[in-house]
C-alpha cells in the first residue's frame, strides 16, 4: 500500500497538468469573466466525470457501490476546486498559473493519499 502512495504523485502531475493547458489554451483566452467561470465549472465537472466514469467498472466488479458515492463527490470536489483556484490565479496575473500549478498537484496528491488511506 505504501508503494501505491508514493505512485500516486505521477497521476496528479498528469491530471493537473492536463487542467493548465486546457487553462491556458481554453479557459484564459475568454474574455468574459462570468463566462470564463462557467467554462471552469463546466470543464471541472467533465474531467470529474470521466475519471468516475473510469472506476465504475471495479466498483460494480466488487460490488461496492456505496463506497462510489465518496469516491464521486470528493474528487469531482477536488477536480472542481482546484480548476477554480489555478484560472482565478491565473486571472489576476497569468505568472500565478504556474505556483498554482504546484499547490494544485499537492492539493491532489494529498486528496489521492487519503483515498488510498
């Protein structure tokens, strides 16, 4: 299980760093920043979704449905905070993209740590 957590750092690295180019490519580019925040809730829930969506299967393989509820709220929670916080740095002063960047992997590998747990 210790060996788990500490692999575990690697999936944050690729989730977040896959929410700054969408960030930067996709939501900072909008002008509007009401339609900017949307976009962000918007994007945030679908790559919640689709991480829920990939670990349905093992959970219904081990019948541990009432365990899927935690594991959907709180990354979909995390995927959504985390987004909110890295676009809301980013505009104020687009630099901040980057520290945000770290304390988003931290924010998620520390939420993977307690999954595991």
């Amino acid at each position: 299980l210790f060996f788990e957590k500490e692999l575990s750092l690697w999936p944050a690295v690729a989730e977040e760093s896959a929410k700054v180019l969408l960030i930067f490519f996709l939501i900072l580019p909008i002008r509007c920043f009401s339609c900017r925040l949307w976009t962000t809730l918007f994007v945030g829930v679908v790559l919640a979704f689709s991480e829920n969506i990939f670990y349905l299967p093992g959970f219904i393989a081990q019948n541990n449905l009432s365990s899927y509820f935690w594991r959907f709220t709180s990354p979909t929670l995390m995927h959504i905070f985390t987004m909110f916080f890295m676009v809301l740095m980013a505009s104020w002063r687009r630099y901040l993209l980057w520290p945000a960047f770290l304390l988003a992997i931290a924010i998620h590998y520390y939420h993977n740590f307690l999954v595991l747990s």
